[in-house]
C-alpha cells in the first residue's frame, strides 16, 4: 500500500516532463506502478524465506500488495475525481481497476515463486510482461473509445490468473502434506 506514494511521485514527475501525452503516460504508469508494488514484496517479504517458500506464496503476496495498491489509489481517485460521478469511479475504480492490479501482479508475482523455487533465474521478464499488459490497459483506458477492450483484457487476465493459481496448487510441494496426517479429533462424552 505504502508503494504508492512512491509511484505516484515519479508518475507526477514524468507525466509533468512528458506533457501527459497519452501513450507515453500509460506506459510510464504500467512500468512506475509494476515495478514499485513488485519493489515492496521483493524488499520486504521475498527475503524471508521461512515465509516465502512456493511458487503460490509469489502469487498471494504479489496480489496482496496489488490490492494495497488498489485500495488506497481507489481512495484518491475518489477523492480527487467525486465531481465527476461517484458511480462511474466505482465501476471503472473499484471493480475494473482492483481486478486489473491483482491480475497485473500475479505475473511477476508467479515469476517471483519460480524464482525462489529455482525455476529461473531472472523475474525481469514477470514484472516486464505485467506492465506492458498494465500499461496497454491503461493506453485502453484512456482512449476513451476503446476502453472496453480494458474490460476484455482484464477478463482474459482474470482467467489466466485463475488457471495459474490451479496449476500451482496442483504442482505444490506443499498439496499431500496434509493428506499424510490424519486429523486429530477430540470426542467429548457428556454425562446428563
């Protein structure tokens, strides 16, 4: 959530030395945004690794800070644009974009569990390939014209999100741990 504040500084900064033209705002924003949520987990989470151990944990906290992200940039967005509607804000903030910074995430997020799980060397192209898609979501966007092609881009990201979370659940280190124990059940006989 904190990586906002960060983000929004060098968006203000770049958006005021490129004229906020259109393209290169979207791109600015996809790359500035991406890298400084994949910035917060990589610092302060990644290192840990009696708490980041799998492939998912990349995906969870990856989307945990996008919905950081989400929720407080929704926040300003609310508080900067209320005159333009409050129903609008929420469907394009509140529903399209918080979905568009989870799916956005899972993949460096997913790059970021195969790079602790030794599966590659290099999250570069995880956090590359989400601010391209966040950026093309943002250049939809604010084209005006084409901006439910944003819908369609987040719903297919959506999907894949969700089938990279299946197979990661399936391929866990972590899946038949449980199925080895048996549960423990306590049965208590009460005399009446």
């Amino acid at each position: 959530m904190l990586s906002v504040i960060p983000a929004a500084i060098v968006e203000m900064i770049l958006g005021w030395l490129f004229s906020f033209h259109i393209v290169i705002n979207a791109l600015f924003i996809g790359f500035v945004e991406e890298y400084f949520k994949f910035l917060a987990v990589f610092l302060f989470i990644y290192r840990k690794k009696h708490i980041f151990n799998s492939i998912m944990d990349g995906m969870v906290y990856s989307t945990a800070a996008a919905m950081g992200f989400a929720s407080l940039e929704n926040i300003l967005y609310i508080f900067t644009y209320a005159n333009q509607g409050i129903f609008t804000i929420f469907i394009l903030r509140a529903l399209l974009a918080t979905i568009g910074h989870l799916t956005f995430a899972a993949w460096w997020g997913y790059a970021l569990g195969k790079k602790r799980m030794g599966q590659i060397k290099s999250v570069l192209g995880g956090v590359t390939l989400a601010a391209v898609f966040h950026a093309f979501y943002d250049a939809l966007v604010f084209s005006q014209y084409l901006a439910l092609g944003a819908v369609i881009l987040v719903v297919f990201l959506a999907i894949h999100f969700f089938r990279d979370i299946r197979h990661t659940l399936k391929n866990s280190p972590f899946r038949d741990i449980n199925k080895k124990e048996k549960p423990f059940i306590v049965e208590k006989k009460i005399d009446v």
